[in-house]
C-alpha cells in the first residue's frame, strides 16, 4: 500500500503540484487520476460523476503523458501528430498540425522520423499534441524532463495559457514550477 | 470509425516502414511446409493426403509467430497506453489492430497456400477450397491470438507461453479448416465445413475484441 | 450468519482451517464405499471381463476435471467482476487439483485401453478432449506463475479462464465431429458396456469421493496462498507468533 487519506478538489484555472521523493508513489497517484489503475478505497470523480460511471467523457476531457513519449519511432514528427489526433476522434489539419509543431521549434524537422530527433526534441512533439488535443484536464508526469531552458519555457507558458482559460492541470516534478495558482500535495 | 481506418492505415504504414519483420514470417511458412514432405517422404497419394493438415498447422504457427508483434512495440512506446485513455472506445481500435495484423500475417498466407498446394499436388478444386477455409479460417486466428497476446503482454516467456495458451483454442478451426480441404479432395460435401468455420468467425468477431481489450487494461493498469 | 465476512481472507482461513478434516473424511468414507462396490460388488463385464474396472476411476475423474474447470472460471469471473481476491485465490487453488484430474483420466485411460485395444492412446473424442482440458489448465498455471504482480496474475488468469470456459464446448463439439469423421474402427472409450446398477453407483461414489478430495485439497492450497498472500498483514503475524 503506498498511500492512503488522500483528497483534495481541483477548480477550473487551478493546478495540482504532486510532490514528494523518488519512489513515494507520484506516478501511481496520477496514473489513478488517468483512471488507468482503480483505488481500492475512494473515487475519483469529474464535475461530481465517479470517472468509471462515464469514462468516455473524461477521455475526453483528458490528456495524460507519462514518463514514455508515446511516439512512434518509425513515423515522422508530422505523421505522429495526425494519427494520434485522429486515434481520439478529433482529427487535425495538416496546416494545423504544422504550425504546432512550428511553435514548439520544430520547423525543418517536421517530416523526420522521429528516432532522428532528440529526446528533447521528441518531447516538443508531444508538447504539440498537447496543444492540438485541447483537453481540460492535463496529467503530465515530470513533463520538464529532458526539455531544454527553451523549451521549458515553452511549457510553462503552454500551460499558464491552459489555466487561464479555465483549464486544470496535475504536474509531478522535482524542479519547482514557476506557474501562479498552485495547490501543492506532498506524499 | 474513422479512428478505426485511421488506425488501419498507421499499423500498415509501420509495417511498410520495416517489411522485413513479416517477410520472415512468410518464408516461415514456405519453409515450414517444405519439411515435411523431407521428413515423410515424397510420395504423392500420401503426401495429397496429408497436405490439408500440414499447411493449415503451419497457418496456425505462422500466425502465433506474427502475433507477439501485435502489441508489443505500441506496449513498449507508450502509445498503447495512450490509446486505452483514448475517447474513442478501446475495442475499435483494437479491432482495428486485428484487421491490420491480418491484412499483414493472414491474407499472405491465404494469397501463398495455393502455391504450397501445388508442391503437393492438390487438384484445383481443393485448392479453391483451401483459399476459401484459409479466408475464413485467418481472421479466427488473428482474432483468438489477439486476445493471448494481449494477456501476456510485456510477461516473461512471452512468446512460448503465447503459444501454450492459444494452439489450444485453435483446435477448432485447424479441424473444421482441414477437414474442410481433406473432404474436398476426396469430392466430399463441404457445405458442413464452412458453416461451421464461418459459425466460429463470427463468434470470435463478437467476442474476441472485447477480451483483447480487456486484458490490454489489464496489462497497462 | 452474514456469510459475507467469510470473503475476507482472514475470516476464511480459520473457518477453512475447521472444514478440511470433514472434507477428508467425508472423501475416505466414500471412495472406501465407492472402491468396494467397483471391486466387489459390480459384476465383472461380459465382453471386458475385470479389466474394465479402471473405469471407476477413469470416468469420475473426467467428471471432475470438468466440473473443476467450470467452478475454477466462475470463481475466476467473480473475482474479475466484484474485485474480490479471495474469489482469485479459490481459482489459482483449484487449478492444480483440476489438472491432476484431467491427468489422471489420460492416464487410467491408457490402462484401460492398452489391454481392450491393444494401445496405449487412442484418438477418440473423449481422451482428446480431456487432454485439450489438460492443456487449458496448465495454460492458466502458466500464465498465473509468469505474471510477477498478484493482482494482474489474478486477472489475466480470469479472462483466459472464461475465455476456456467459452471454447470446452465449442472443443469437444469439434473433436466429437473430427472423431466421426476419420474414425474407420469402433474404438471409443464413451463406448462403455450398458451399465448395470451397480456400475452407476460405484461410479457416482467414486465421483462424489473426487469431489470430496478436491474440496478438501483446494481449501488446503488456499490457506497457503492466503499466507503467502496476506503475509505482510497482521493478522498473519500474530498465527506465526502463536505457533513458534
């Protein structure tokens, strides 16, 4: 058992800062709000409905990224962008997708396979999807990982813009996070 | 449903990008088939015989080979992940994951085993009828497979016991597939055969998606 | 009695503990009456002479093999649907005793065939099937030991389970129909001389007497995987302090 007696509310514009030491069990907390592990005690519940009542509608309204980058390797930049919008139903443009991609510092590597980028620069693809996907609720597990200063900014301008437009987020990380309205939970 | 053509598209496109992963698997098929008439001898009436049971249990082997790559690399990168958190309901993309897994592994051997045919002499008739039982007969591999792949994702042993938990449950088919060519050749009925494979293809169609993407939540939980 | 607070594996083990000796006993005083009658009291068959008495054991064990397989998936399915883990462990327990029984039907099998038929195997529908069980049971062994987490071991086993449950019938269907098919001689084991009274009686005990077994067996693994479990809890703790 890792942990036990946790609860907390999250509103529109407010995020969740999930700290604690390697190992205390940050990654499994958020993976339990993904809803992809169930609590043996406890909900988790979206705008008051349990997330197994109706999990099709926090889908939705979900984007989680986890330690792994959840890119293809064999597949360009571009192509990666696409298909993992079309997967969630909501297909993008390709003029859409590039200019993402373009504002996360990517233009000239669009059409490269991914396993030719950096691991910096494959987290930028994914900081893509996270813009194109506009999800509400964002789970990112040490998304500072690996990003360059540059990039760095971006994120945290990324999500700055997220929360002020009524989003919510839930961030692990071992570097402090320079974003205004945080709820802090340490394990 | 456009995410399932969308998902189509991607697993054919990643096989393209490395073709040589699924080539091998058809060489393992031709090369299969080829040993026994080595090991038994090349005499005609009894290698007419037993050609309907041969190529089918190299089908079955062949396509226990393809399925430990169904979802073993999206596991491994993440994006299966992703796909159970996905809006878009986990069965039709797995689905769609099966139609591509056989489109790549089942429809091959279907296009090659009249080819194998020839090597042992079967009349054309037969040969007609072994395309039709191994077009009914794959998508049933593929889709029972699907579901032990799904289960030992990521497990040590993985592809042994793969096999272990899966010939098991194709015994079914190999007997109503082969059966279905053995009693062609001999200018049986095979009306019985068919109904019975084509029974077992829809079964499967309702039940194996689900199963699979059960037990992938499972694995990723 | 709320029978619910035995669903929790500290509640059952004590309570599995005070069963298991009646299960026994009930298990001797039947297979001693069952093996009396198939010994002394059926008479011997006229085609097959005394030889054919195997079948007192061959046929219940089919029977329980089967019947184990179904009560092991829907323990599995219980414990899939109400997240239970003591459900779980009933069906990892009952595996073993099922593939044992599967086993011993193949072989008493082969030593009911080699004199009748002159081999030691035949390909007729029932030993077919009863060794495509075989291997369904020592699949979900398999797998349940190569999966490292518990819970998922658990779950896995569940699906493959009832995935089995689904295709026994479609497999013994099938087998019957390729039985049929190529079979030239008359050679079956389902073939059995008609069956005098005495016969279904000492088969039925002898069934009864399996089941019995396999109860107390079953009760006596879980308690082992309830400890191996639960091992960390203090409940567990404290049975260790009081025994040493």
């Amino acid at each position: 058992m890792l942990f036990t007696g946790i609860g907390f509310q999250l509103k529109a514009g407010e995020w969740l800062h999930v700290r604690g030491e390697n190992g205390v069990g940050k990654t499994s907390l958020l993976r339990l709000l993904a809803g992809l592990s169930k609590p043996p005690e406890g909900s988790v519940d979206w705008s008051g409905i349990s997330i197994e009542a109706d999990p099709t509608s926090y889908r939705r309204e979900l984007f989680f990224l986890g330690h792994r980058d959840a890119l293809k390797d064999d597949l360009t930049a571009l192509e990666n962008v696409l298909i993992a919008s079309a997967l969630d139903g909501s297909a993008v443009s390709q003029d859409q997708a590039l200019s993402a991609l373009c504002r996360f510092g990517l233009r000239g590597r669009e059409l490269l396979p991914v396993s030719c980028l950096s691991a910096g620069q494959k987290r930028r693809v994914i900081l893509a999807r996270l813009l194109l996907r506009k999800a509400t609720l964002w789970i990112l597990d040490e998304p500072f990982n690996a990003l360059d200063s540059r990039a760095v900014e971006l994120l945290s301008s990324l999500i700055a813009e997220h929360l002020a437009s009524g989003g919510m987020a839930v961030l692990t990380s071992h570097q402090a996070i320079p974003l205004p309205n945080a709820k802090v939970l340490s394990l | 449903m456009s995410a399932f053509f969308a998902i189509i598209r991607r697993d054919l496109l990643l096989v393209f990008r490395r073709k040589s992963e699924v080539l091998t698997i058809l060489f393992f098929f031709i090369i299969v088939t080829s040993l026994f008439p080595l090991g038994i001898g090349a005499d005609s009436g009894l290698l007419r015989k037993i050609a309907p049971g041969i190529i089918w249990v190299a089908a079955l082997l062949a396509t226990i080979l393809g399925l430990s790559r169904l979802f073993i690399s999206d596991y491994a990168d993440g994006t299966l992940e992703q796909m159970t958190l996905s809006p878009t309901p986990l069965v039709l993309l797995v689905g769609g994951k099966i139609t591509a897994h056989w489109i790549v592994c089942g429809l091959p051997l279907v296009l090659l085993a009249p080819v194998i045919g020839i090597q042992f002499d079967l009349n054309s008739e037969t040969l007609g009828t072994l395309i039709l039982a191994l077009l009914l007969g794959t998508p049933i591999l593929s889709l029972i497979g699907a579901i032990g792949a799904a289960l030992t994702l990521g497990v040590r042993g993985g592809g042994v016991l793969l096999s272990l938990l899966v010939l098991p449950l194709y015994i079914p088919v190999l007997i109503f597939g082969a059966g279905a060519v053995f009693a062609s050749s001999v200018g049986l009925d095979v009306s019985g055969h068919f109904s019975l494979l084509a029974a077992l293809l829809v079964l499967s169609l309702a039940f194996a998606p689900w199963a699979t993407a059960a037990s992938i939540r499972i694995a990723i939980e | 009695m709320n029978w619910f607070s035995f669903s929790s594996p500290a509640t059952f083990y004590p309570l599995a503990g005070k069963l298991i000796p009646l299960f026994w006993v009930l298990a001797t005083l039947l297979g001693v009456a069952g093996l009396w009658i198939s010994f002394f009291v059926a008479p011997a068959d006229a085609v097959q002479g005394q030889g054919y008495r195997i079948i007192f054991v061959h046929v219940p064990a089919s029977w329980m093999s089967m019947f184990i397989y179904m009560v092991m998936a829907a323990w599995a399915a219980i414990g899939l649907i109400f997240n239970t883990r003591l459900s779980a462990m009933m069906a990892q327990a009952l595996a073993p005793t099922g593939a044992l029984m599967a086993f011993l039907s193949l072989w008493t099998g082969a030593f009911w065939g080699k004199p009748m038929w002159g081999a030691w195997w035949v390909w007729d529908a029932r030993l077919t099937s009863e060794l495509i069980l075989l291997f369904l049971f020592l699949g979900f062994i398999a797998l349940q030991a190569s999966i490292d987490d518990v819970r998922r071991a658990d779950k896995a086993g569940a699906i493959l389970a009832l995935v089995g449950v689904v295709n026994v019938p479609i497999i013994y269907f099938s087998v019957k129909w390729w039985n049929t098919l190529h079979q030239g001689s008359s050679v079956s084991m389902t073939k059995a001389p008609a069956m005098a009274h005495t016969m279904l009686w000492g088969m039925l005990l002898m069934a009864l007497c399996f089941w019995m077994y396999s109860i107390a067996i079953a009760l006596m693994r879980v308690r082992v995987i309830i400890l191996e479990r639960e091992s960390h809890s203090d409940w567990v703790k404290n049975l260790k302090a009081l025994q040493s």
